[in-house]
C-alpha cells in the first residue's frame, strides 16, 4: 500500500509534468503558452475538486441505490464518462473565452485534452510505479 507522502508525490508530480506536456503541445500548434499554462492550473486545480465533489456523490448515490459502493466496470466506465462529462461541461466555455476560440474549437480541444490524459495517465503510472515501487509487506 502507498503511503500518504507517496500519493502527494504522486499527484503533484502528474500534474506538473502534465501541464509542461500539455503546453509544449498546444504551442507547436499556435496557442500562447503563457493562456495556455494559465488555464491549464485552472483546469488542474478545478478538475481536482471536482474529482473530489463528484466521487462523494457518485459513491452516496451508489450506496443509497444498491446499498453498496462496490464498483463493478460497467459502474466504473459510467463514473468516468460522468466524470468526464461534468469536467467538459464547465471547462468548454471556459477554454473558449481564454484561448479566443469558438465553443466548437473549445470542444475538439478538449476532447484532445482527455485523450491525451488519458495516454498519459498509463504511461505515467507505469513509469512512476517502476520508479517508485509499493513495499512489500510481509505476510504473517
């Protein structure tokens, strides 16, 4: 199991190298890295605590309907979409006004965002699990 400190270090270090990613990209296709490097703590930071809000929620509505927090996929693939959906639901008009974009240039970037995420997420945890590996607790 990872401890505390371990998870912290987890989460900034994703979010940093994230976001140095993130804005090498969008500037080699004309977007300021500085609104880009903006919006982009914002989202991280917004995308955070709605992570948080969104996760108590889904697990009181899962429990006051099936009396259980279990999550099996199909319950996990629809608690991601959701996620996902909420998170493009707030961060589309927002991207639009700070990169001066329509809000249908504001959504392909956005979904691009997620797929890149998503591809960065897996190899980022591969890697940071090989770099960091979970002790190994002896079994009594």
């Amino acid at each position: 199991m990872r401890t505390r400190l371990d998870r912290i270090r987890h989460a900034i270090c994703f979010e940093v190298i994230g976001l140095i990613l993130l804005v090498c990209v969008l500037s080699q296709f004309g977007f300021d890295g500085s609104h880009v490097g903006v919006v982009g703590i914002a989202f991280s930071i917004l995308a955070t605590g709605w992570n948080y809000i969104y996760n108590i929620w889904f697990d009181r509505m899962l429990y006051r309907r099936y009396k259980t927090t279990v999550k099996t996929t199909i319950v996990r693939i629809l608690h991601s979409i959701g996620f996902e959906a909420g998170l493009l639901f707030v961060t589309i008009p927002i991207l639009s006004w700070a990169l001066k974009v329509t809000l249908w240039e504001a959504f392909v970037l956005d979904i691009g965002m997620v797929l890149f995420y998503l591809i960065y997420a897996y190899v980022y945890n591969i890697a940071y699990d090989r770099l960091f590996r979970v002790p190994v607790v002896p079994q009594d």
